[in-house]
C-alpha cells in the first residue's frame, strides 16, 4: 500500500512540474539537453525498442500463458487489463499535457511515455506472473533491468524526457498494483 501511495504522489509530484514548468522541468530539460543523443545509436535504439509493444507484448503473453499452464486463474486475469490500461491512461494524458517532443517542439503529446509504461506493465506484469508460480528472486529484477534499459535507451535517443519516464514508471506501479497484491497471496489449490 505504501508503494502505491509514494507512486501516486510522485506520479503527482512530475506530472505538475511538467505542467507548471517548475524546478523539476528545468532539471529534466538541463539533463536532457546534456545526454539525447549520446551513446551508440545501434544500442540506444535497441534498448528503446525494448518498449514497442511488438517486443514486450510477447514476453506478458507468454508469463499469461505459462501461469494459466500452471493453473493460476487470479493473477493472469489481473495483468491483462493492467496492460490494456496502458493506452487507455496515456493518451489522454499525452493530450492534456501536451508536452513537446525533446528534439522538435513542433511535435507534442510526450508525457507520459507510452513506450515506458508498455515495457514497465508488459515486463513488470510477466515478473509479478513468474512469482506467483514461484520464481520467487529472479523476474523482478529482471523487469525493473529491462524496464530501466528501455526508459535510457529513449532518454539517450532523445525520444523522450526523463520526467516522461519517471511519470511512466509511476503509472505502471499503479496499473500493477492489483496484480502484485494477486501475486503475493498463496496459490489456491491446482485442479
């Protein structure tokens, strides 16, 4: 309940900073400005495709499928609308903010980053699933690696600003919730 609460509040906290322009905003543009671009694009572009819905879809339907093989019923009915939630946040979102790209301002609808919040739900999603068939230590460490090289490789190809990706992170622990509280609980009997 407390990560909950702390990703609400900052989710609160970036989201109006990018409104108002605040110190936040200025902080996110300095770095930005300091690191787009750099990096070999073939490993940024990588990382930051790491994000398409093409990549990370997969891995989600996969943890699903596995867990249902493993006769979970609970959990992997709560990541699929955690993932079908991502769109259905993030666009108005991109509308009502309406923030400008990072390398042309012309463009805009940037914050949140729905490439950061797909791989956070989709890969964050297919950990919470692994757990809760008992692969207790490695998948969420995994999902947050993976989550992390997507949000850096769009950082550093200048497809987004950080802020984009922490707001991102954010809204993913909140879509995740239900399933981590699912994949937390004991299994119920198999048959």
């Amino acid at each position: 309940m407390r990560t909950l609460a702390s990703a609400a509040l900052l989710f609160a906290l970036v989201t109006w900073q990018v409104v108002v322009r605040g110190p936040l905003w200025r902080a996110d543009v300095r770095v930005d400005r300091a690191v787009a671009g750099t990096g070999p694009r073939w490993l940024t572009e990588f990382l930051a495709d790491l994000g398409n819905v093409q990549v990370a879809l997969p891995v989600l339907a996969a943890a699903v499928a596995y867990a249902l093989w493993r006769r979970l019923r609970a959990a992997p009915a709560a990541a699929l609308p955690a993932m079908a939630a991502v769109p259905l946040v993030v666009v108005p979102l991109k509308a009502w903010i309406d923030r400008p790209a990072p390398l042309d301002a012309a463009l805009s609808g940037y914050f949140p980053s729905g490439h950061a919040a797909t791989a956070a739900v989709a890969y964050g999603g297919a950990a919470l699933l692994l757990r809760a068939c008992g692969h207790a230590r490695w998948p969420v460490p995994v999902a947050v690696g993976l989550t992390a090289a997507t949000g850096t490789g769009l950082v550093l190809r200048g497809h987004h600003w950080p802020l984009d990706v922490v707001g991102s992170g954010c809204l993913a622990v909140l879509l995740l919730g239900p399933l981590a509280w699912l994949s937390r609980r004991p299994p119920g009997p198999r048959g």
